[in-house]
C-alpha cells in the first residue's frame, strides 16, 4: 500500500513539474491570473480536479 502511495505522489510531481519546464511564461501566467481569481472560483477549481482525479483513481484501482 505504501509503495503504491508513494508512485502516486512521484507522479503528481512529474506532473506539476511539466508546466514550469516546458512552459515557464504561460504557466506564471496562470498561477498569476489564479492568484486573481476569488476563493469561491478556486474552489470550484480544486473541487472539480479532486473530482475528476477520484474518477480517475477508481478507474484505475478498479482494473487492477
């Protein structure tokens, strides 16, 4: 079980780190226009990634 955490979280940061190192400019662009955004809008926002990340997880848990 720890194992498998641990590959999750390995992949996040691959994930979080391609948008600073492909795209540095446009990525400072969003987190600057996200900076923006009211706290109403950027929990819709972490909501629906939570969301759609449980959606993916329970795909992915239920194949095995």
């Amino acid at each position: 079980m720890s194992d498998t955490i641990w590959l999750a979280f390995g992949l996040v940061m691959v994930f979080e780190g391609l948008g600073p190192l492909l795209a540095p400019r446009g990525w400072r662009e969003m987190v600057s226009q996200l900076s923006q955004q009211n706290d109403n809008t950027l929990r819709r926002i972490g909501g629906c990634l939570v969301a759609a990340g449980s959606v993916i997880a329970y795909m992915m848990y239920s194949r095995m």
